[in-house]
C-alpha cells in the first residue's frame, strides 16, 4: 500500500518493482486468461485510472510500456500541487510523456518551478488549454515566452503571485495566446500595467474573466482599454487598483453589457457618477432585452465589491441594487459587498425590503 509521504526517491523504487511484483491473478481451468497487467485494454485502464490521484497516476506510468502508451494517449488532466519536493524535475521527467494534456495544474505553496521546467511543458504539451503556475516565483520571462510560442490554445492561465514577469513578456503572450478566455494576474505588480492592459484588449477579444488585485499600475487608460476590447467580459477584479476613476466604471458599464462581477475594493476615487452609471446601463439593457447563451441579462450584476469605497452614498449604491435583482445585502446570499462603508448601510435589496413591506401592509389591514 502506497504511503502518503512517499517521496520522490520511493516512488521511482516502487515503479520499478511494481510490475514484477503484480500479475493478474489466473482462472482456474478457464479459457480467458490475462498473465500480464499490461494486457488490461486501455478502456479499462483509463476507468481504473480516473479513480486514482495523480500521484498513483505518474507511478503507473512507469510499471510497463503499456501502461506508459496507455496513459500518455489518455491522460489529459493532471496536477501536481500536492509535491511539496522536486517538483521542478519531475515536471522535465513527464513533460516528453504526457503530450495530450490539456489541463495542468502546477500550484505551490513553495517555489519550486524554474524556467526550464516551463519551457519543456510548452515545447511538449503544446494542446495545453488550462494552465495554472500560480505562486512560481522563480519563473522569469523566459517562461512566458515559451507558453507564447507553445500553447497557443490556452483559455485559462494563473500567474497569480508570479512576481518577476515584465509587461513586455506578458504582452507578447497575449499577442499569440489569443483564444484565452480567463486570466488570473493578482498580484502581478510589475508584469500588469496599461500596456499590458491594451495588448490584452487587442489581442484577447474573448475574454471573460480577468483579476487584476493589487496591480497597482493600473490605471483608466489600461481598464478602458479592456472595456472596448473585450466585450464579454463577465468578470473583473480591480481590487487595489488604486489609480482608476469613475471612468473605468463608466467604460465597463457602457461597453460590457455581459458583466456579471465587478470587484473595486480599496479604489477609493470611484464615485457616485460610477454607481450611477452602472445602475443605468442595466436598465437599458433590459429595455433592449439582451441575452447571452440563454442567459437573462436582466440579472445584471450578480457581485459588486465596494468595500472601502468611502466616497459613495447610499442612493446612487441603491440605485446599482434596484437595477440588478441578483444582488443582495441580506445574509443568506450577500454579494453586495460594503465593508468599511458605514454610511451604506441603509442599502438593501428586495428580499430585506419585501418582509418590511409585507409587515406594514398587514399592519394597515388589521387596523
């Protein structure tokens, strides 16, 4: 039985005696027999497969050349953020193997990954569509290169926390990773800047979700840039982004009618003009009668992250709620989001108001 602390070293060990160690156990007297693991078909293999973590998964692949072909042809998810250790060389071990990923998870806690590792997933793996190196904090440019000229079909990418990436890298990778659809840059201070923001807008015209926490450099050039490249967005996290102005909002709300999260915690320069707009952009569109996908856009927003956004008032935040039925201050689904904003408090959505409404009115028959 496979402990959870094995190690790198142990793994390999244990791959090399496993297949001398298991057989598939004969029938007695019967005609049908399997004398080797290796004759498992590949079917039933890959459904045996998808019951294990990954782990088990990357140790199967050394048992025999069956198993190997086997799950090189049909592996196309795999994480390894459980490996607190080497994770670095096993990447360069597997890379070559696995070419059919589409999914590849490589989250740290530590920084383990460098360049190298990178660039050998981007050379191999080239039908990545989701990957996910958040926290590398060893990765330079050379890594976002790699993914440029590699992983051309990439729709999801989490560089959050990568600190060392330029905007000139991160720009040239959204030149060429044009299908990318969700983007996580939080934290990403030097990498995310109004240039990079253009390029995205660009070049990046299916985008839907893009967090931009604490990218300080951010500024109304950058984010407008975004709002009239790309259209549908539905998700955007400006968290920290202390620059923008209402004319940020404004855009989004005029050129993003699909917009379904907003996040502007700590942008401290968002006024009531902002509230007002988005408020107004959701009526008109439910005059229109947009839709999306079969999705009623009379929701309108469904988050809005205000916190610490000191200068707005409650009748222009009112205003934003009324207009999108799908936010709420009550308990049970808060995703009007006011902390820090103690004169707001007297906004609330329907479901607050409707209890009140029904008490006063019954109040007024018994009278």
């Amino acid at each position: 039985m496979i402990k959870e602390n094995l190690r790198s070293d142990e793994e390999l060990k244990l791959s090399e005696n496993f297949e001398k160690e298991v057989k598939m156990m004969k029938l007695k007297g019967g005609v049908m027999m399997m004398s080797e693991w290796k004759d498992i078909p590949i079917e039933l293999l890959m459904q045996i497969l998808s019951l294990l973590d990954d782990r088990t998964v990357i140790i199967a692949s050394h048992v025999c050349h069956g198993w190997r072909d086997a799950i090189t042809y049909g592996l196309t998810r795999l994480s390894l953020s459980w490996c607190s250790k080497n994770m670095n060389n096993l990447v360069l071990s597997f890379a070559p193997k696995f070419t059919n990923l589409q999914t590849l998870i490589l989250r740290q806690d530590k920084p383990q990954l460098e360049d190298n590792a990178v660039k050998s997933v981007a050379k191999f793996c080239r039908d990545l569509q989701i990957l996910d190196l958040s926290k590398s904090f060893k990765l330079t440019d050379r890594s976002l290169y790699a993914i440029a000229l590699g992983c051309r079909d990439l729709t999801k990418l989490n560089i959050s926390g990568c600190s060392s990436f330029s905007d000139n890298a991160l720009a040239y990778l959204a030149s060429l990773c044009r299908k990318l659809k969700v983007l996580n840059l939080c934290g990403c201070v030097k990498s995310v800047s109004d240039t990079t923001l253009q390029a995205i807008g660009h070049y990046c015209n299916q985008l839907q979700s893009l967090n931009l926490g604490w990218c300080e450099q951010v500024s109304n050039v950058g984010v407008m840039s975004l709002a009239y490249g790309c259209p549908d967005l539905r998700t955007l996290d400006l968290c920290g982004c202390v620059l923008i102005t209402d004319d940020s909002v404004i855009a989004l709300a005029d050129r993003c009618p699909h917009l379904r999260s907003l996040g502007l915690y700590f942008c401290k320069n968002i006024t009531d003009r902002a509230m007002y707009s988005l408020a107004q952009s959701k009526v008109n569109n439910r005059m229109w009668g947009g839709s999306v996908n079969g999705e009623n856009d009379e929701d309108g927003l469904r988050t809005l992250n205000i916190s610490q956004c000191t200068a707005l008032t409650p009748s222009a935040v009112q205003a934003v709620c009324d207009s999108s039925p799908a936010l709420h201050t009550c308990s049970t689904r808060h995703s009007l989001i006011i902390s820090g904003c103690l004169n707001l408090t007297s906004v609330h959505c329907a479901c607050c108001v409707r209890p009140h409404r029904a008490i006063s009115t019954y109040a007024h028959s018994a009278h």
